[in-house]
C-alpha cells in the first residue's frame, strides 16, 4: 500500500478577514457605549438624589435639636456701627447631623471659615457635598486663606431679593435666609410645595460687586422670571463688575452665591455675561451678604444631568424638575407663604 504524506497547511485570517472582523467590533462597542454611559449616568443620579435626601434628614434631625431651620448666616449691627458676622453657612451648621461632628467642632464658629484656625476643617473635601456628576471636584486654593471644598447642593434664598441688611423690613419670601430661622408654622403654602434645596455647579462663573443694580432694587417689584436677562440686568454686560470662576466653591461661606440659589431665572438657564460673551452660564450677585446688603441675586440651579436638576422639597421629598418648568412655577415653588395654588402635575 502506497504511503501518502499529506502537506499540513496551516489556514490564516485575511487583511479583509480582520477588516471585517474590526469592523463588527466597533459597531458592537458603539452599540454598547451608549447603554454603559446611561448606566453610569444612572447611578450617579441615584447617588445625586440620595445625598439631597441625606441633607434633608439632616435639616429635619437639626430642627429637631435647635426648634428652628439653620440661618444662612447671623449678622448684626453692632452699637459702634461696625457688622458682627457669623460668616459660617447652613452647610456648616448641620455638619453634626451627617456624621462630620470632628469638622464641626473644630470650627470657631464666632470667627470667619477663612481664620488661620479654621483652614484645617473647611479645607476637608465633603463628599455629601458633591454630586458624582461633578467634574471639578478638586479643592478651591484660595488666595487669601488655602484650600477649601466645594459643593452641589444650594439652599433656596430668594427669588431676586435675597436680604435687605440689618434693619431691613422685608424677609426674604424663600426657606433659608440670612438672621432668619424659620419654624414649621412659617410654611403655609405646605412643606410639600415649598424648595430648600437644589443642585448647582462648583466653579460656576459668576459676576459681582457691581454696586447696586440699575433695575433691580426693590424687593416689592421682583422681576418676571420669563424677562429678558439683558434687559433686566444689564449689569450681566457691565464692564465695571468683577467676574470671577469660583462660585459653589467654598461649603462653608455664607453668600447665596457660595452656598444658594435663587428662583430668579428656572433652572439651567442660559444667561449673558462674561468677557466676550465666553461664559453664557453666568449668575450674577450684586452684593456680598456680609458687606451689609441689601443683596439682589440671580443665582441659578444647575446640573450636569441632562434635561433638570434633583430637588429637595420642605417634606424630605427629592424631584427631578425639569429645565423647561414654567419660571412662574418654578418661582412659587420657591415661597414658603406666596400662597400661589400650584398642581402637582405642573412640574
């Protein structure tokens, strides 16, 4: 019988082969990107809506033990002329009540968040504070007195009117507010239809010390949250404001634009202002609380989610309100005794 030996040849890819197979690759991760980012996106929702509820029991469990809601801040007139101010925010102020009593008790809450003291405790990174969504998460080097962190979450302050400086007459229509401590008895629209808190950005450009605003000083003739923001401010163009890059910055401070937000404009709005026009999503703050007021600002919430903001309400309750929410709404969402009649479908 014949011996046959048989050549063993051994088969390969193709370059078209491989080509096609690259090909079915990438269409495939396109196909997958897409869902692993909406997943992400979820969760860091999830993680975004639980740290607001975690503030919210903490202002619950605060009232609790002081009868009262945090002041944003205490500043007094005193007999010489000269301002006391407690320059610590409600952020500070409820920090035993989200396991961070070490911080609390190592600020001197009699001198500023910036003392040579209080650099150790306001420089910690609160990661409550911070929405994973958050890009810049980094600590703030201050100039004038190190670092600090920042945070995500403002406390509701005010439409435009914020505070009318010692002596002032007229509360701010909003939950939080500077000398101000509002009880229960205070939220007669309902808890269930009043804000205390929403998201904005660290690092959020703003515009300030403009002196006072033009169009904008009487806390009685609020601004239509629907008006043109050049027309109502012009200060947003104003070449003698200073424009800074650091708003949400510093948790402990006790500025609206620090530590607020204001129902002046809906949420994510698109506002003028900026050198050049580069930054459209400025807010503007005509005057710092401390200085003595009064204080007008547009300090808007903001997110990074698509389509809205997570919201805590006077309830405990946590919403996701969409950026297209009438400003009208939105506003009334904003006054703990406006009595406006609001539907719960309406946002």
């Amino acid at each position: 019988m014949p011996f046959h030996k048989h050549a063993n040849h051994r088969t390969a890819f193709t370059l078209i082969e491989l080509l096609v197979v690259i090909a079915i690759i990438a269409v495939l991760i396109a196909l997958l990107l897409p869902a692993v980012q909406q997943v992400r996106e979820a969760a860091r929702r999830a993680q975004c809506k639980n740290n607001l509820k975690q503030l919210g029991l903490a202002l619950f469990n605060y009232e609790s033990s002081m009868g009262c809601l945090p002041p944003s801040a205490v500043i007094i007139r005193q007999p010489g002329g000269s301002l006391y101010t407690s320059y610590l925010g409600p952020l500070a102020r409820i920090l035993p009540y989200i396991e961070q009593g070490n911080t609390y008790n190592a600020i001197n809450v009699n001198s500023s968040y910036g003392d040579l003291a209080n650099q150790p405790a306001v420089a910690n990174l609160t990661k409550i504070f911070l929405c994973p969504g958050e890009p810049n998460q980094q600590l703030e080097p201050n100039v004038s007195f190190g670092l600090i962190g920042g945070n995500n979450y403002g406390y509701c302050m005010g439409d435009w009117y914020v505070w009318g400086g010692p002596g002032g007459t007229v509360q701010t229509r909003s939950a939080f507010g500077v000398n101000l401590s509002r009880r229960w008895s205070d939220f007669t629209d309902g808890t269930s239809q009043t804000l205390f808190m929403s998201e904005v950005k660290n690092y959020q450009p703003y515009i300030r010390d403009c002196g006072s605003l033009a169009n904008i000083n009487d806390p009685n003739n609020i601004p239509s949250p629907n008006a043109n923001p050049d027309t109502v401010a012009p200060e947003y163009q104003a070449a003698g404001c200073t424009f800074l890059l650091n708003g949400h910055s510093q948790w402990a401070e006790l500025a609206v634009h620090h530590i607020g937000f204001t129902t002046a404009w809906p949420p994510n709005k698109k506002t003028p202002g900026g050198p050049g026009n580069a930054y459209p999503d400025v807010d503007l703050n005509s005057e710092r609380e401390r200085i003595g007021g009064p204080t007008f600002a547009a300090v808007t919430s903001r997110s990074y989610h698509t389509g809205g903001v997570h919201t805590l309400f006077g309830d405990g309750t946590v919403k996701f309100i969409s950026s297209s929410v009438d400003g009208n709404i939105w506003r009334a969402l904003g006054t703990v005794a406006g009595s406006e009649l609001i539907s719960g479908d309406a946002y």
